[in-house]
C-alpha cells in the first residue's frame, strides 16, 4: 500500500511539474501585459512535435534538445508578438476595453493557425517520439519509480530555477520585471517596452515548449494535444495565483498530485472533473490563488 502511494506521488509531480511549466507560461504574459495567451497550448504542442524534428531529423541527444526546442520555439513566440500582439496593441492602446478583446480573438486565432500548421506539416496522426529514457525503472527503498518521470521532474524544476535566476540577477531580467511592474515608469528609466514585449512571449512561448517535448517524450505528438495541457495549466495558475511564478509552481504541482491519487484510489474516470472543479472552487471562493495577495476593488 505505501509503495503504492509513493508511487502515485511520484507520478503526480511528474505531470504537476509539466502543468506547473504551462502555468507559468500564462503567468509570464499576464504578470507583463495583463493579457492571456490563449496560443499557449499550441506552442506546448510545438515543442512536441520539435523535439521529434531535431531528435530524429538531427539526431541531436535528448538533453541538448530540450534547449534547442525551447529557442526555436521561443522565436515562433516572439514572431507572434510582432506580427499579431504588437499592431493590434499600438492602434488599440487608448482603448484598454476593446484592446483587450481584439487580443483575445488574436491568440485564439493564432492557435488555430498553430494547429492547422502543424497538421499540414506534421499529419493529423500521433507521432511517436523515439525512445530516449531508460525503460528499466529505478528501484528505491522497494519503490519502482520510472526513469522519465525523475527527467520529467528534474528537467521541469530546473528550467523554473534558471528562470527564476534570470528575471532576478540578468539586466534584461530586471528590465522585464520593471515593465511588469509599471511600464510607463519602466520606459522613463530606460527599458525598451516593445524589447520587454518580445523577451515575454519568447520566454512563455520556450517554457510551454519544454513541456509539450517533456510529455511529447513519454507519449505522442499530434496537433490538438496542447488544448487538454493548456486547460490543466491554466487551472494550475488560477490555484497558485495567476501572475505568480511560485503560484505556478504550487499549483501546477498540487495539481498533479490531487490527478494522480484520484486515479489511483478512486478511478481515471474522475480526474479531469478534480482538476476542473477546483478550478470553480478557486474561481468563486479565492480568485486570488494561494500565493497571491486579493486585489481590493474601490467602490
């Protein structure tokens, strides 16, 4: 019973921290812009299908892919925000309400496009990934943990620790987070606003990426995988605390341990109804998330 449990712990913060990675990505773009990326799960299912390219088409080991696919990926993110957050943001700036609107039909567009792209390129049949774990699993104090979800879990808390040292230590970190906090004070003191703009969506776009290769990894790549993840992250934010990059961490890790005891004592049946009626739960009695301090409204 308690290598069971251990088991299904295990399980559960290896996919928690993959929903954790899409969080973040959503917390990147809200915490700067106020805005939330509804393309994030097809640039998760880039990263999937990219891995593949450069691991099979290139023959690149497994561990130098994931930075590879997290650049090329972040480029197609930067690229977004040129060509369809930017124009709509300039002829829009002194109409906050409809701005916002026009953003969200963008992403929305821009993931359609994503999807259809991919299906032209890639198919609309799953694409295996190539083997690249060890298929024995790691035996530890009688508990058989697998090889991918230790990758999954390492590879996922890494990359959140790198870019935690970035936005905290680097200039150009500093400068994001300035523009996060006030952009028209941050553009006084120097930082270059539409710079801020592309690093943000460069950055969410790389770490939706990373997940999407992670899980792309232990399953299938196909063209509408990123909408399920997308949904599990975002529910991973709004519990942690939309913004936070701890909350995505929190959330997207609890996340991933409520899913996997679910399964394991009560049945798969139920699991994304835990994950979706959390995220009610959240929405109606904290909105705040966990890790994030309420916004009072003035009356």
């Amino acid at each position: 019973m308690l290598a069971s449990l251990m088991q299904q712990i295990v399980s559960g913060l290896a996919i928690g921290s993959v929903y954790a990675l899409v969080a973040l990505a959503f917390s990147l773009t809200v915490r700067a812009l106020n805005q939330i990326n509804f393309a994030t799960g097809e640039l998760f299912m880039l990263g999937a299908y990219f891995g593949i390219a450069f691991t099979v088409m290139l023959g690149l080991p497994f561990w130098m892919a994931i930075p590879t696919t997290a650049i090329a990926v972040s480029l197609v993110g930067v690229a977004f925000e040129k060509l369809a957050y930017r124009p709509i943001f300039k002829a829009n700036a002194d109409h906050p309400a409809r701005l916002h609107i026009l953003i969200i039909c963008s992403t929305v567009g821009t993931g359609i496009f994503l999807q259809n792209g991919a299906m032209l390129v890639w198919g609309a049949q799953a694409l295996p990934f190539p083997k690249v774990f060890d298929q024995t699993p790691l035996d530890i104090f009688g508990v058989l943990i697998p090889s991918e979800y230790l990758w999954i879990t390492l590879v996922a808390v890494l990359l959140m620790a790198v870019l935690n040292f970035f936005l905290q230590s680097s200039w150009t970190g500093k400068g994001l987070r300035a523009a996060a906090q006030d952009r028209e004070t941050a553009a006084l003191m120097g930082v270059r606003l539409s710079a801020a703009d592309s690093w943000t969506f460069g950055l969410s776009a790389g770490v939706g990426a990373v997940g999407g290769l992670l899980i792309g990894a232990i399953s299938f790549a196909y063209p509408t995988m990123g909408a399920g993840y997308a949904l599990k992250g975002f529910t991973a934010a709004i519990i942690g605390g939309l913004g936070s990059m701890r909350g995505a961490l929190v959330g997207g890790l609890l996340l991933g341990l409520a899913e996997s005891l679910v399964i394991a004592f009560i049945s798969s049946v139920y699991k994304d109804v835990v994950a979706f009626s959390l995220l009610l739960l959240f929405l109606q009695f904290k909105p705040s998330g966990l890790l994030m301090k309420p916004v009072q409204r003035r009356v």
